[in-house]
C-alpha cells in the first residue's frame, strides 16, 4: 500500500478553470484535470512511466496525453447515443495494445 495521506477538497466552477492544461470530456460540464507536473510527479514518486486511466468519454475511445505518460480510455462505445468509439488496451510482454470498438 502507497504511503500518504488523501486529499479530496471541492473546488468551484471558477477555481477548476484555472488548472490548465485540461482534458476535457465529451460532457463539457465534467472535466478531468491533469497538470503535467503532477503527472510527472505521480509518475516518478511511484517508480512509473505511464498512466492508463478510464471514465472520461472520449469520441475517439481514446488518447495520449503529456507526451505519451497518460492515456485516457473510455470502453463504450455510442455511449447514451453520443456516437463515440470504445476502446480497450491489453499489456504484455512489455507492448501496450489499442482495441477500437467503433460506432456502429
């Protein structure tokens, strides 16, 4: 188990505009927000190199982000009738694998 304490503090519209850069969902209301610091910081504390995260729809399915450290994966695909693709990533041997499940 990783060392430290949790932090959670609810910030304002206002407050969540000003943390740049952000990557934003296909719902403009509910943005996640990621700083290349802090990703360089995640990264390098917990001796990783790259990130895999979910839930944020993406039209694609997917999407790097900082240079190849973060990929963003939403696996479903048309996604309450927006018209998205899915995706999904499998790891081994050392190679990250990309799945498409397109819109049909």
């Amino acid at each position: 188990m990783a060392s430290g304490k949790n932090f959670s503090k609810t910030i304002s519209k206002k407050e969540l505009s000003l943390l740049l850069p952000k990557i934003d969902s296909i719902f403009e209301s509910e943005p996640a927000v990621f700083r290349t610091d802090i990703v360089d910081g995640f990264l390098k504390t917990n001796n990783l190199k790259r990130i895999v995260r979910g839930h944020t729809a993406l039209m694609n399915g997917w999407e790097w982000w900082f240079d190849g450290k973060l990929l963003s994966l939403f696996s479903c695909p048309d996604y309450v009738g927006l018209k998205n693709d899915g995706a999904f990533a499998l790891l081994g041997k050392g190679e990250l694998k990309l799945f498409v499940l397109e819109n049909q």
